[in-house]
C-alpha cells in the first residue's frame, strides 16, 4: 500500500500484525518542486511514522539542463533521509526528452543508492511504455555487471491489462533473468490491472468471461 506521507501513521496501525510494509510517496509527489529541505523533511517524517519504502520524484529541472551531479547529491542526500527504508526513484520518463536522459537518470539514481527505479508518477502525458523499459533494464543490467548491486525496475502507469502485465514480465526475463521477476527486484504500478487478471483467472476456470452477475454468483 503507499499513500501521502500525512497518511502513513493510521496506514501502519490499520495494516499491523498483518506483515503488509507500506509505502509513501514523498517529495512533493508527483511535480517534486517543493525546495529540497521540504522534500528532505517529507521523507524523514514518513519513515518515523513507520513507512518502510520511499517514493521519491527526481527533479526533472536538473534532468533536463544536463545537471547530472547536481541529480546526484540530491538523491543521495534522500537515500540518507530514508535510513533503513527502501529508496524507489521516479524518473518521470514522459518528461526526459530523449533516451539518453532516461539512461543517465537510470544510472544516476542507482549510483546514489536507489534500491529499485520506477518509471513514472501516473501523471504525465507518457506513461510506462517498453521502449523506456528496455532503456532502464539495460541500465540495471549495466550497473550490476559494473557494481554486483541488484538494482530493482517498477514500470509505472498505463498498464491496464494482465496481458499489459505479461509484456513487461517477458522483459524482465529478457534482459535480467528469472530472478528480476520476484517482487523484490520487479513490481508493477497497476492498480487498475486488477480487475482484468480476475476476468482473466474467472475465464482460465470457467471457459467463459463473466457477466453482469457475476459478483452476485460468488
């Protein structure tokens, strides 16, 4: 579960005993405009109310002026706020220009210590397309090959099919392996796939898709 960092505190106490971490989008998602300190302070008061995963927005004002170093220290300076919590960096791939940016954001953010990349907030025009996808993997790839840091990969946004889903799977096992296909290395930002993997399970069992009655026959 994520939600805004203001929620994280009730999240945590509705979800105890349960064994479900949850996430928080910080950085004043989904723009990351908000001044640093700002940003810095969101990500420290999410995991003090016990989030155990952090979403952050890269700034794309940096990305797009070149201003790779200056990516850099910021992102380091979340992986600190974060402390034991798990870093995933949203490079807003919509918003890069070119391939190029989308790679060098990739590599940035992993040489910062993201523990996973994630393609997109869900808000731009361009969403998690695989072209982009091939793009980050191949960075993973290139990272761990460079560092033996496994680095994982959540596409984000547009994904509204279980054959959406499969797609990105076949990816993963492509240019990563099997082992890039476990939730600790690979998820998928698609709340509304969930109601066409049911629609796919109801037809695998029954031979048929459901109908209009269909929740009233469970």
């Amino acid at each position: 579960f994520c939600f805004s960092p203001t929620r994280v505190g009730k999240a945590v106490n509705a979800v105890k005993g349960a064994n479900i971490p949850v996430a928080s989008v910080a950085t004043g998602f989904p723009a990351g405009q908000t001044p640093l300190s700002t940003r810095l302070e969101e990500i420290r008061l999410a995991v003090a109310d016990g989030a155990a995963e952090i979403d952050i927005v890269i700034s794309r004002t940096q990305a797009l002026l070149g201003d790779w170093k200056g990516l850099y220290d910021e992102v380091k300076k979340m992986k600190k706020a974060c402390g034991q919590a798990h870093l995933k960096t949203i490079l807003a791939t919509g918003e890069l220009p070119t391939y190029a940016d989308v790679y060098k954001a990739s590599m940035v953010c992993m040489m910062a210590g993201a523990d996973f990349i994630k393609t997109s907030t869900g808000k731009e025009a361009v969403n998690a397309i695989l072209p982009i996808g091939l793009v980050m993997t191949r960075a993973i790839r290139d990272f761990y090959e460079r560092t033996n840091i496994k680095v994982g990969f959540k596409p984000a946004g547009g994904i509204r099919s279980a054959k959406d889903a499969v797609c990105w799977i076949v990816l993963m096992m492509e240019e990563l392996g099997e082992e890039w296909t476990h939730p600790d290395l690979f998820r998928i930002g698609a709340s509304s796939v969930l109601g066409d993997i049911e629609r796919q399970l109801y037809h695998g069992t029954t031979g048929r898709y459901h109908g209009k009655d269909y929740h009233h026959e469970l």
